[in-house]
C-alpha cells in the first residue's frame, strides 16, 4: 500500500486486491530475551542447523531468491531427527543500503502441525533472530498474510512491529 502509483496503476489493468499481506520489521538491537519458561526445556530436544547457500525447494524461489544470499534454518528433534520446523533467510543488501542498516528478510517461516502452539515456533524465530544479530545483522523483515493471527501473534511477541501492508492482486475477468 505505501506505492500508490503501482496500486492505481494495477486498478487501471483490471487487477482487484484478492489478499493482504502484513509486513513487520525488527531492529535486532531491540531484541529482548524470550521470557517463555517453555523455550529452555524445549531446547535440549531441538537441535537446529544451518545451511548457506541452501538449494531452491521451486522455481518461483529460485528465479526470486536464486542469486541473493540465503541462509536455511532447519529444526529437528534430537532423538526421532524428525523435522519440526524450517525457516528461509535473504540477505536483502539493497534495502538495508537505502535504510543504511545490515538488513536480512525470513520467508518460508514453518513449524509442523502437529507442534505448533508449544512454543517451538516461538524457539525458532528467536533463535534464527539472535543467529543473524551475532552475524551483525540490524534490521530483520518478515511478512504473513493479514489472516494469519497465530503468525501475527508469535511476531509481536518477539517485538516485530508492524511497518506496511499490501495486497496480492487478480486479474479481473
């Protein structure tokens, strides 16, 4: 929504908003600790690993993402090895440029089903956050549809604020 030249230009080509997707930024310098009693205990049954360069899981991200610097996180239980959740992070060298701060963006934030609302998801965000605030990162970027309050919810208890929106437009027929 903050480039109203694109919205009037899409509503000129026929094209209707049909979603929205929320955008939160977090500057990492204001990262404060977790204070979940879950997130200790469930640590000792994670164990999460990291993968640079990680290969494209489509061919949307790979003609998206293919040629930025990407990071793959992967959480698995340490016994069973079975995976529990998965997160995707780009460095996004052009806007921390212009924002004149070390920026990354985590897309393809997932925790498994069967182990949401047990505090893993909130496990691995702030351990992916506190990973790329090591790496001198400043400024982290995460988007989710407007729809999906869990997401919402686990953003802004990490301290994400909500910072813009958009729509995902259809072609009108």
């Amino acid at each position: 929504e903050s480039d109203a030249e694109m919205t009037q230009l899409l509503q000129r080509r026929n094209y209707t908003p049909a979603d929205t997707a929320v955008v939160y930024q977090l500057l990492l310098n204001e990262l404060v600790d977790t204070q979940d009693r879950r997130v200790p205990l469930l640590r000792r049954e994670v164990q999460l690993m990291a993968e640079h360069w990680p290969r494209e899981k489509s061919w949307w991200q790979a003609c998206t993402l293919g040629g930025m610097v990407t990071l793959r996180y992967d959480m698995v239980d340490r016994g069973t090895q079975e995976p529990i959740g998965s997160a995707l992070v780009w460095e996004m060298t052009t806007f921390g440029r212009s924002w004149r701060v070390p920026t990354a963006g985590i897309t393809d934030f997932h925790i498994v089903e069967s182990r949401r609302r047990q505090g893993y998801g909130l496990l691995m965000l702030y351990s992916v956050l506190k990973h790329l605030q090591e790496a001198n990162l400043g400024l982290v970027e995460i988007q989710t549809m407007e729809r999906n309050r869990p997401a919402r919810a686990l953003y802004e208890r990490v301290g994400f604020a909500l910072v813009d929106q958009g729509h995902i437009y259809r072609l009108s027929r």
